[in-house]
C-alpha cells in the first residue's frame, strides 16, 4: 500500500483561480498541497491572454507604422520579424510565470508539486511526478482548477495535414503566406486581425450567419465590416468540407457555402473552434463528480460538485471562459471556506474585451438577451465617428451601444466597440456596480477632450 499523505486543502491546477486560493489558505494556516502538470499560471498567464495580447501589441504597431503617412509621418516599408515579436512574447510569459511560482513557493504552508494528478478513490489523489515518483494525497476540501485546452478541428482529412491551435500558431517565426482560420470567434478573429497586420493573408471561415455568435447582429456586422476593411476575407454560413495537402505543400481546404463548394490555397491552418476541457485524465468518476455531456464539471452558484468538500473554478466548470472570472471564482471560495461566508455567482455580471482593434468591450445583457427576458428598454447608440478624441488620432471605427431599463434609468449593458473599448466599458460597469442612473453619467462633466465625455453624447441618442 502507498503512504497516503494528508493535507486539509488539494488544488489540482495552478491558474489564475488555483494560485492564489493556495495562497490564501497557506496564509489561513491550512496545511495546503497544489498540484500542476505543465506550467504554473494557467492558460492566461501562459497560453492565452499575456502572449496573445503581446503580440497583439506588436501587430498594432506594425499597423499604424504602415498609417503612418496619414499623420503626416513618413516611413520606409514596413516588415515584421516574427522571431523578435515570439522573443518579446516569450519573456513577458517567462516574468509572469516565474512571478506567480515564486508566490506559490514562498507561501507558508503550501507545497506545489509538479505532476499529473488523477483521483485514486473518493477524496484521494494520485500524483505522477515530473520526477517519476508517485505520491499519494488525501484532504476534506479539494479544489478543481485544471481548465480547458482547444478542441481539435472536425474537418475530414484533418489528420493528414499540419494545424495549428491557439498555442502553437504563437510559436510561428515566419509570417504565414495565407492563414486559413477556422472559426469567426473571439480566438479566430484577435489571431486572423493579427496575423494580417503582420503580413499575412487572411481567410476566416465562420459557419454561422455572423462573426462572435454571443453579440448582438448589429455589432457582429460592424466587426465584420472592420475585418474586412483590414483585407481580411470573412467567410460566413461557410462550413469546412475537407482538407488536404498539394504536391508543394500547401493546404487545400475545400469549403462549402452559399455559393457551393470551393477550394480554398493557404500555406498555413489555424484551428479555432471550441475548446475541451482538461477533465479525461482526472478519473473524476472514481470521486463520483458529476460531469456534463461536454465533460465540464457541474457546480452550483458556491461552486461545489455534487461531491461534497469537492469543489470546481474557472474555465473546467463550463466557462464564462475568462481569467477575471476564474480569479472570481477564487475571492467566492476564498470568502465562503476561510472568512465562513456566503457568496454565490448568482447575478454574476458578464464582463469581458476582445482584443481586436479597436476593442470590443462587453458588460452585461445585449439587447437580443434583454428583449428575450421581455425587458422594457431603451437603447442609446452612437458610431465612434461622432466621438471628438477619436476623430484626433484618426481612429473612429465602430460603434457605441447600452442598453437601459426604460422603468428605472439603470444600465443594464453595454457593448462598446472603438478605440479602448474595453475602457470605456469599464466606467460604464462601475456606474452599474454603483447602481447610478444612466443620467449621470449623461450630465456629469469629463475632461476633454477624453474618451470618456463620448458618454456625455452616446445618452443623447438614447431611443
């Protein structure tokens, strides 16, 4: 029989909800074991937003050097050495995961163990160390942090061509020629604007009527516009038939469409379509964790399994997939199991920035979602054209649009697509949190000129 370690706290996963709830509980005095298989700091820190949002970074400079002459700048030709722009997004990853590991080592009371965890029996884990030992663990509270990973491409012929996913395609050191990307979603669309601005050709193949299927029409045909503006060829109720490779290497996608079927060149294919969570090797029956039919972990708004003393955070449990709700998730468990309180996702506000250009800031209900619930609204909608500062530095593409309760004046969301959306969108959440009426900030006096008196007009044109 293997020596069963006993700890009071076992975190599987090192992301940004399992990190500092390890923390907490060292901190707490509780006798604490975190658990991580590849790399701490998650997919955020380490896959997803800090090295994509680097490289975003990158691909903004190279085009507004390419605008360059319409501020009256002249510049030579533009080329973008993608091995500098990988160096740049490797090592912002680097100081960001060391920073978290280092927080979790330095931590009184907890031990990070790097391996593969599964469970053995109900409340006992296995742990397959990097080093090759296996270790047994056992605690009252265990917590699920382990996240999701892209879903590989369901396209025939699949199997016998190169595709990247979200990670790979940032490990690229030449621009593609032409990147076929499959998925008009927030990853296909931030990966497929980049990607042009760094050279490419783009094609993006969106099987439903719009791009971002969560947003309303309206700015889904906006974004489109955007995009396409770009010279990126946005494909829509396209589906992906199948694939192969030419004599020259390059890849064959034939799609369907409107249209009938066509063969579409590219010299590379990005697969971005849905993601998989990193529940298949947790052996999560042998706990009894019940598990939906895409393998997420079912919770209640405390964010515990069926299993008591077992609970799930972040992207595992089914999303919103987002950092600043798996780090959420954390504060709830932090609140309810060391300070004895009672928080709850319930009512929990959707909130998040898709990192086009310009950005696409969301809070809150859309107008489809409010007039679903039969809500009595309003809607106030003003083009970026119209707001001052963005008319200065040239860069008024897309649209402003909140929705409000026509009974109580309160914000209920807000999409907010142009330059710093995602900050615009941030005053307008708080002026939610602070339950103020969409008048004040109507009436209420910014600084000029600034993005933020655009809200002073965007509630002129409520209707």
């Amino acid at each position: 029989m293997t020596d069963v370690t006993r700890y009071d706290v076992i975190i599987i996963g090192s992301g940004q909800a399992g990190g500092p709830l390890a923390t907490a509980f060292g901190q707490a005095g509780k006798k604490t074991a975190i658990i991580e298989r590849e790399h701490v700091g998650g997919t955020c820190i380490n896959e997803g937003c800090s090295p994509t949002k680097t490289m975003v970074a990158s691909a903004r400079v190279a085009y507004l050097a390419r605008r360059a002459a319409d501020y009256g700048v002249e510049t030579g030709p533009i080329s973008v050495d993608m091995s500098v722009v990988r160096k740049r997004k490797r090592e912002i990853v680097n100081s960001f995961r060391d920073g978290s590991q280092h927080r979790i080592e330095s931590s009184k009371g907890v031990d990070l163990l790097m391996g593969e965890a599964s469970f053995v029996r109900p409340k006992v884990i296995e742990v397959r160390l990097q080093s090759g030992e296996v270790r047994q663990l056992t605690a009252d509270t265990i917590c699920l942090n382990v996240g999701d990973r892209p879903s590989p491409a369901r396209v025939d012929g699949i199997d016998t061509v190169p595709v990247l996913n979200s990670t790979s395609v940032m490990e690229l050191d030449q621009v593609p020629e032409h990147l076929l990307v499959l998925g008009g979603g927030y990853v296909g669309l931030e990966f497929g604007q980049m990607f042009r601005r760094f050279g490419s050709q783009v094609t993006i193949i969106q099987r439903g009527k719009q791009v971002l299927s969560h947003e309303d029409a309206d700015i889904a045909e906006e974004v489109t516009k955007i995009l396409r503006e770009d010279g990126i060829d946005v494909l829509l109720e396209t589906s992906a038939v199948k694939v192969a490779t030419d004599s020259n290497g390059q890849i064959q996608l034939t799609v369907r469409g409107k249209q009938g079927e066509r063969v579409i060149t590219g010299s590379h294919l990005l697969g971005a379509a849905g993601r998989t969570p990193n529940t298949d090797l947790l052996h999560l029956e042998r706990a009894g964790v019940n598990v939906n039919e895409k393998g997420y972990i079912e919770v209640n708004e405390r964010l515990e399994t069926n299993v008591p003393g077992i609970y799930a955070l972040g992207d595992v449990k089914g999303g919103p997939a987002f950092t600043h709700i798996s780090y959420d998730d954390f504060r709830i468990l932090r609140t309810n199991l060391i300070e004895d309180g009672q928080a709850s996702i319930k009512g929990r506000a959707t909130i998040y920035t898709v990192f086009i250009d310009p950005q696409l800031g969301r809070v809150g209900l859309t107008e489809t979602e409010a007039r679903q619930q039969n809500r009595h609204i309003k809607v106030a909608k003003m083009p970026m054209s119209s707001v001052a500062r963005a008319l200065e530095v040239d860069e008024s593409r897309g649209v402003m649009k909140v929705i409000v309760d026509a009974d109580n004046e309160q914000i209920l969301g807000a999409s907010i697509l142009g330059l710093e959306g995602g900050e615009i969108m941030s005053m307008l959440e708080i002026a939610m949190l602070g339950k103020l009426p969409y008048t004040t900030l109507r009436d209420g006096i910014f600084a000029h000129p600034t993005l933020a008196e655009s809200l002073n007009n965007l509630f002129g044109y409520i209707e």
